[in-house]
C-alpha cells in the first residue's frame, strides 16, 4: 500500500497509530478547533481517496482545554506500513520525486509548521528530518533557512521574504491557505 505523502507528513507530525485491546488498529490524527479545516479539507478527503472509511470527531481535550476535531481510521495494513515507515522516514523522504516531497512537507507544516511575524518555522525533534527538509528545500531554490535549538526540539526557519514567498509557492500546505496569522504570507506576496 503506497500511503499519501501528505498523510505520512502530517501523521508523522500530530498523528498517532496503535493496537487497540480488542485488536483492531487505529490511526488517528487531532487539530484544535482553529486548524479544523485540515481534517476537513485535507485528511479526511486523502484517507478516503485511498479507500479508508474515516471516523471524524469532535471532542473537548481536557489537559489542552480546548475543542479538538480527530480524524480515526480502523486499518491494519496502514498501522503496519506507518510502523515500518515512521522508523525510517528520513530514507522514505529522500526517496520521493519533487511532487511528492513537497505533499508530505505540506502535511509536515500542517502538523509542525508556524507561522510567526517575519517567519515561517517547522518545529520536530528530528534533526535529521529537518536537514532532509532543508536539503531539499535547497534543491526547490529556498534558501537559506537555518535550523535552531528550541528547548527540547529544532526549528527549520525559513526567514527572507523571497525564500517564505518560494515556499508559499511550492508547497500546498493548509495553513498557507487559511492560517488565522496572515500577514507573514500577505507580506511576502505583496513583494
């Protein structure tokens, strides 16, 4: 089963899969209530083009405090290709064509990715996900973007206006679409 690059982006950043006592397996993916338009527009419609029946929720996250909508999927054989995947998702990343690589770094800035004043920053503990990231940044021309400590993770910060208006460009993701935060984006294609 080839999995969606975009869902393998997104659920290696905010998704989850396991074996449930009974002994059905599940993958699972939560936004808060403001990012609901990515389960919505985005997991929903790819778990269901790759013939997944999705159960999608809403529910209140006690120790968030906050609404947050999941999309469920009951599968074994996408519980054991992202098993066999997450472990090794630097290779798995490197071996995607240029389409490919750019859906499942929208998906990684779906699940990862911030937008902040002047800046668009990937966050994960994966460095060596990042460099991948970075690398082939490099190779779409976005460049240069630097990789920083912060506290128990990295960030892949894209900076300049011309790298951040490349990146809008080249990559789908979600949050360039809809994020509540657009003056970074509006900014750098104005230029």
């Amino acid at each position: 089963m080839k999995i969606d690059p975009y869902l393998v982006g997104i659920l290696y950043g905010d998704g989850w899969t396991y074996v449930r006592e009974a002994g059905s397996y599940v993958t699972c993916i939560d936004q808060a209530e403001k990012n609901k338009e990515i389960i919505i527009q985005e997991v929903i419609p790819r778990f269901k083009k790759m013939g997944f029946r999705v159960n999608p929720y809403v529910f209140f996250a006690k120790h968030d405090s906050i609404f947050k909508w999941r999309a469920q999927v009951y599968s074994k054989g996408l519980y054991l290709q992202l098993k066999e995947t997450f472990p090794r998702i630097v290779s798995y990343f490197e071996t995607l064509q240029a389409d490919e690589a750019k859906q499942f770094i929208a998906g990684f800035i779906d699940a990862e990715g911030t937008i902040a004043k002047g800046a668009i920053i990937i966050y994960n503990q994966n460095e060596a996900l990042l460099d991948a990231v970075q690398k082939r940044f490099r190779d779409f021309g976005i460049a240069p973007t630097y990789i920083y400590p912060y506290n128990v993770v990295k960030g892949l910060v894209i900076m300049r206006r011309e790298c951040v208006k490349k990146l809008i460009q080249e990559v789908p993701a979600m949050k360039f679409r809809k994020y509540h935060d657009k003056q970074v984006i509006q900014r750098a294609l104005k230029e």
